[in-house]
C-alpha cells in the first residue's frame, strides 16, 4: 500500500513562505497572521483594529475562510484593501494560498497586512505564511483550559489577545490562571486583555502594533 508522508508538503509550504516574507520584507510590510477558534472575534478585532489605525498606514487584509465571503464583506466598507480565500473545507491557509492573494494586493502601498486565518486553533499553528508575526486569539468564553489543551499555536505565536473580556463576569474563565498556563507554555509572549466588541484595553494592542510597523520601517531603511 502506498502512503503519502505529509512531511514534503510542509517543506513545500516552507519554500513558498519564504518567498512570502522576502516579498513582503522587500516592500517594508509588516504581517501579521491572526489565529483563533472559529468565532474567538478575528474579524471583529480587525474592524476595530482597522478603524483605530486606518488614518495612520495604508492597511491590506487577506480573509481566509472556509466557504463565505461574510468577512471580507465586513471590512470591505472600511476602506481597506480585502482579499478573500475560500478554502472549500481546507482547515488553514497555507503559503500558496497568501502567494496568490498577494499579487491582488497593492502592495507597494501597504505598511500593515493582517492574514485572518480560517477558524480553527489547531491546523494553522503549523503552517508558516510569510508573516512576520502570529497573533493567537483567546475568548474568555472558551475557557481558560485552552492554552494547555492547543499549546502549539501559543508556543508559536509573539502575542496573544484574551478577547471578550466584557464577559468575564458572565463566565468562569480565569484570567490570572490563563495568564499563568501561557507563561508557562511561552514566557515572553506578549498578553492584550481586551474586548474588541466594547473597545476596552485596544490601545495597548494598538499601540503594540504601532511599535511592529515602526521597527519593519527602521529595518527597510538601514537593510
Ligand atoms: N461580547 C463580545 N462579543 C464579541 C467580542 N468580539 C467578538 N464578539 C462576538 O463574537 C462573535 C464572533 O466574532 P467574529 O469576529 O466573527 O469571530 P471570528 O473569530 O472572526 O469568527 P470566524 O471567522 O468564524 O472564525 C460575533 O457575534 C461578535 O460580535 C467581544 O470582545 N465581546
Ligand atoms: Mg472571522
């Protein structure tokens, strides 16, 4: 019987992703790769993210989705440059996916790309895109088990956002024990508690990306 390893695959995704990043570390564009649950607040975390950056830096966003275009639609009336990947039942977004949305971007104007991952905490953890940063996304209404439960995504991400946390009195997640299991899984990430529905706690997400956008700026000119 003939078995296909899925290891040449992954050294595949690893190439095409490197091209990715070349590409856009040549434009001076910073990446970022969010990954969540499926509802978790990706999209929502974006429209406000968006509205809060969008007079500073020309912002491109790439959607992945399984099946609808319901996302892209949302932040299409932002004013941002959106592309839409539907996977038909592909559980992440891998680099030729991105290698293809990027050439319908415009990306000699761009200084900030989001990837939204298709919901799913597991899968996209192991597949590199070309970003400069995976961001993971964590909703109180999860459960604050959940980083010892997906490790991965955490080890493999710069920061996490513990989002929703205007429900935290409606639920039992535990914010100081989430944080803990997450120092433990990665000491230095970097935590944002906020709601993106309410807007609380956004700026110091804000302005961590701020910080993302100006160091790639820096890098593009001394490099
Ligand atoms: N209460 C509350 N609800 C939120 C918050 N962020 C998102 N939501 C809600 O959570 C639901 C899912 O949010 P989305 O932003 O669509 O989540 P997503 O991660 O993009 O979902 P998928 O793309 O399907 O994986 C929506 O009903 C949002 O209004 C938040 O901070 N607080
Ligand atoms: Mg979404």
């Amino acid at each position: 019987m003939e078995v296909i390893v899925a290891q040449p695959l992954l050294k595949a995704n690893e190439e095409l992703a490197r091209q990715n990043r070349n590409l856009l570390n040549r434009r001076g564009i910073t990446t970022v790769n969010l990954i969540s649950a499926p509802g978790a607040g990706k999209t929502t975390l974006l429209e406000n993210t968006i509205g809060a950056l969008k007079n500073m830096f020309s912002i491109g966003v790439v959607e992945g989705d399984i099946y609808t275009t319901f996302d892209s639609e949302r932040l299409a009336g932002q004013g941002v440059a959106v592309v839409q990947i539907n996977t038909y039942g592909g559980c992440h977004l891998d680099a030729q996916m991105v290698a293809q949305a990027l050439e319908r971007l415009p990306l000699d104007k761009l200084k900030l790309l989001f990837i939204e991952n298709v919901g799913n905490l597991v899968c996209p953890a192991e597949f590199d895109l070309g970003e400069n940063y995976k961001v993971a996304i964590l909703s109180v209404s999860e459960g604050s088990d959940k980083p010892k439960k997906y490790p991965l995504v955490f080890q493999e991400s710069e920061a996490v956002v513990l989002n929703k946390i205007d429900l935290l009195p409606y639920t039992d997640f535990d914010l100081a024990a989430a944080k803990e299991q997450l120092k433990e899984i990665k000491n230095n990430l970097v935590m944002f508690p906020l709601s993106a529905k309410t807007g609380e706690g956004m700026e110091a997400w804000v302005e961590w990306l701020k910080d993302k956008v100006s160091q790639t700026e820096k890098l593009s000119v001394t490099g």
